[in-house]
C-alpha cells in the first residue's frame, strides 16, 4: 500500500472519529441541558444538531448526502455545543457548592 493511501485512510479514520465523539458530546449535552432546563434555544440547537449527527453517522462516509451536509452540521454543532457550555458555565456552576 503506498504511504499517499494510508496517509488518507488514517485522516479518514480520524476524520470518523472525531465525528463520533461530536455526535456523543451533543448527545450528552442535550440530556444535561433537557434536565439543566436551559433555554429553548440552546436545546433545540442541540437536538438538531445531535439529530443530523446520527442520521449521517448511518450512511456511507462517501455518500452525497454525507458529503454535502458534514461540513454545515459540524459547523453549527460545535456552535451549539460552545453556547451550552457558555450558558452552562454561567448559570449552573456559579450555584454548585465547593468544598
């Protein structure tokens, strides 16, 4: 196998796992901020974005579909995720107690 190829299925592959651990990082943050009852906004901009990560994580990595999308919900997901953690800093951690 010539290096140029593993050189891109190494990206690739880390490329796919760097999609997975978005899609788990909105998972979770759209339970915490459900429970956290943070704003409507900031869990509708969750939701989708956790929805659109799952949906894509199903079809080929090559696909059109996948091809076209991946780069608008990476974008909007890492958005939605840096806002939920500004908020969550914000009004969540200034009330827990440390000891």
């Amino acid at each position: 196998m010539a290096k140029q190829q593993r050189a891109r299925q190494r990206d690739r592959a880390e490329t796919q796992l760097d999609f997975s651990h978005l899609r788990r990082d909105a998972r979770t943050a759209l339970e915490l901020a459900v429970v956290a009852l943070a704003p409507w906004e900031v869990i509708q901009r969750l939701a989708s974005s956790a929805g659109l990560l799952e949906a894509l994580s199903e079809l080929p990595a090559d696909s059109a579909p996948v091809v076209a999308l991946v780069p608008k919900v990476l974008t909007r997901a890492e958005k939605a995720l840096k806002d939920w953690q500004e908020w969550r800093t914000q009004h969540l951690e200034a009330r827990l107690p440390r000891g």
